[in-house]
C-alpha cells in the first residue's frame, strides 16, 4: 500500500503557487463559515499552511487542523500570526481525538492523496457530532481543452505514472457519505479565472510544482516538457500568449444523520 503524499517538500512556496483571488476567496469563506457557523469547533484534515482555515478562524470559526507534514504545520504557525488554530501533526486515516468532538469537518485538496480515503472518511463521521457538516473539495477543474491537452501531452511522455493515489472523483465520496446516512448537497459552484502562458503551464509541470509530478524525475520532466513544448507550439501557437483558464471549484456539504 503507498502512503499519503507528504506535502513537506512543497511547504516553501505552496501558497505562492495555490492561493485564489481575492473575490473567490471571499466567496468561499463566506459560503464555508455559513455552512459550517461559527458557534461551534470545526476540524480541517489536511490543513496545510491554513489557506483555507486561517480566514475562516478570523471568519470567527473555530478551528482545528490535523497534517502530516511537519513543514506545512510550521508554515501555517508563521502565517497564523495571532490568529488562534490549534493543530497536531496526525494521519486523517487514524485521527487522535474522541468521537463526536466537532462540529464539523473540512477535506479540501487532501483525499486524493490518501490511499486509505475511504478510511479517513470513516474517521471524519467518527469525530463529527451527529447532525453536523462536512465539507469537502476533491480539487480545481479547468474548463479549457487547451490546458488538459497539453498536460495529457506532458504525462504521457513522463510514462502515465499512476495518480492519483486516492479519492478521484466527488461522486465516490458522495456514494461513500450516502451509504453512511449522510445527506449530500452540491453547493454553488466557484470559478477561478486566470491567464496563464502556455509557457507558465510547461514550466510548472517541467518544475515539478504539483504533486502529481513528484514521482517523475527531473530528466524525465525536462524530456516531457520539451514534448509538449514542440507539440503545443506547432497546435497551439504562441507560448507566451496568456490565455484564458477558468478553474471550477465543486464543494460538497454533506450533513450527517442525527445517530
Ligand atoms: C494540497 S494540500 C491542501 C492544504 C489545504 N487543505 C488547502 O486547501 O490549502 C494537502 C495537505 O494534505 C496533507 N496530507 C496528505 N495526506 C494526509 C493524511 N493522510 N493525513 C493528513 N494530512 C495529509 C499534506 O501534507 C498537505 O499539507
């Protein structure tokens, strides 16, 4: 079985490379501190740097965070200035609080790399009160041919390694919080623009930025980005040309049975 993919080596620049703008944060915040409220303790597997909690703690939510990278829980303490989260190094597969100690839970950008996902779910409805919320992002979707052609391009000449190591799709959470008695609700979705170069996309994959490179050595990720490169220029024209991308975020909310 392969383990969870630490993000320890991406810790010194994750937020540079990951953050929203300022309007879809604002959103999300505020859809989040809605669902969830501010009354009670709400949990975050895979906190991270506290991109996402830090706001919601100064939201007035109360916030919990559980990782296994050292590096990351240190970048969050850096970013959290006085903002109060507390957070423990721990597995989401094998957390180390008792049942029914939150009143909500948080998975964004974290199951798909766990293995075990189905197991750290199971974990999360043991660690929710009855009645509460989890909610949860599998990962942004672009919307533009032009982006998934070039990235298929890069991988396919760095071999197609396998990824990712967990949950692929939203609907599989779904089916698993289903089975579970829990009620799924699909929350409005959220866009995030932006106008990336092909160039930018060539050189983050040739970099390694995004975890799904990090199996694929450097030679081979150069090999890969001087095949795609070719191949984009010739279909794509030119590569410094910033070019439309619309990432869709699709939250799920999913309230647990009062059991
Ligand atoms: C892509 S980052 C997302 C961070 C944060 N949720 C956000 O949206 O910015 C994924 C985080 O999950 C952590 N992680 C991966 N597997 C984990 C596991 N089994 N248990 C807890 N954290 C895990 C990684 O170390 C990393 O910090």
């Amino acid at each position: 079985m392969t383990e969870s993919v630490s993000f320890d080596r991406a810790a010194s620049y994750y937020d540079r490379t990951r953050s929203l703008s300022e309007p879809v944060m604002a959103n999300l915040i505020a859809m989040l501190s809605t669902e969830i409220g501010t009354s009670g303790r709400c949990l975050e597997i895979g906190i991270g740097t506290g991109r996402i909690a830090l706001p919601l703690a100064r939201a007035g939510v109360q916030m919990v965070g559980a990782d296994i990278s050292r590096e990351m829980l240190g970048r969050l303490a850096a970013n959290a200035q006085q903002t109060p989260v507390a957070v423990c190094l721990a597995d989401a597969t094998r957390l180390p609080f008792p049942r029914r100690c939150f009143d909500s839970a948080i998975a964004a950008h974290v199951l798909h790399l766990v293995p075990r996902w189905r197991e750290a779910v199971v974990e999360l409805v043991r660690v929710v009160r009855p009645g509460g919320k989890v909610a949860a992002l599998r990962g942004r979707q672009a919307r533009e041919e032009w982006w998934h052609e070039v990235t298929r391009r890069f991988f396919a000449e760095a071999g197609d390694p396998p990824w990712p190591p967990g949950l692929d799709r939203i609907e599989q959470l779904d089916e698993l919080m289903s089975s579970r008695g829990a009620a799924v609700r699909a929350v409005p979705e959220l866009v995030e623009e932006s106008h990336p170069t092909l160039n930018d996309l060539l050189s983050a994959l040739e970099a390694g930025i995004w975890s799904a490179c990090w199996s694929i050595d450097e030679p081979t990720r150069k090999r890969a980005a001087a095949t795609a490169r070719a191949w984009a220029e010739r279909n794509l024209g030119d590569l410094d040309q910033p070019r439309q991308r619309s990432e869709v975020l699709t939250w799920r909310v999913y309230e647990l049975p009062w059991r």
